[in-house]
C-alpha cells in the first residue's frame, strides 16, 4: 500500500505543481508578449510623450473615413501599455475587417511587421 502512496501523492503533486505554474504565467501575459515581440516595443523608443489620445482618435477617424466610408459598425482600439498601436476594425457586408496605425504619425503597419507569435497568449485561454 506505501507504493500507491507514494505514486499517487507524486502524480497530485505534479498535477498541482502544473496547475500553478501555468496559472502563475498567466498572470505575466502581457509582459510575455512584448518580450516575445521586440518589434513593437522598438517602433515607440524615442516617442514616449509624442502622441496623445487626441491625435490618435483623429489618425484613425482620418483612416476609417478613407478605407471604411460605407461600414455600418466600426471600433477604434487606443495604445495601452500592451499593445502600442491604433487599431481600427469595421463590418463591411458582414465581414470584419481591421488595420494597425502608428500612434506618433497615423502610417499604416503592415500585418508581417510583428513576429507571428502568441506571446503570453498561447497559455491563455481567452483569445
């Protein structure tokens, strides 16, 4: 009876160990990304203060007025701390569409710019 003990106090252990473990790095998930994605965090050296959120609604009303004009619904996505880019996306004929703006001068980001990575979103379950 020790043997089922043992073995059985170990796979619970490496269970529980697991558990906390991907738990725990869930929690670091959006520092995990950037570091996974140096790209984005090399775009805004040398433009801390350059842009403002006033600025950056006028970047992507100018681009949702050029790409979007006829969308019945669209979604402008402000820079945070995890994702420095604007983002825009719009329905149009029932199809999501979207682009990423550079927040210090409005240019369009070409989808390869980043590193095609999950990040700390591959532990995640919300995506």
């Amino acid at each position: 009876m020790a043997w089922l003990h043992t073995w059985g106090g170990l796979m619970v252990c490496w269970a529980l160990f697991a558990i906390f473990l991907t738990g725990t790095i869930c929690l670091f998930e959006g520092p995990i990304t950037q570091w996974m994605k140096p790209e984005r965090t090399a775009r805004m050296i040398g433009h801390d203060g350059d842009y403002s959120t006033g600025r950056a609604v006028a970047f992507a009303q100018n681009e949702l007025a050029k790409v979007a004009r006829g969308a019945h619904y669209w979604t402008i996505g402000l820079p945070n701390e995890d994702d420095p880019d604007i983002r825009i996306y719009w329905l149009d004929n029932g199809r999501r569409e979207g682009l990423r703006l550079d927040p210090v001068n409005g240019a369009r980001i070409p989808p390869g710019a980043d590193r095609q990575t999950e990040g700390g979103l591959l532990i995640s379950t919300e995506k």
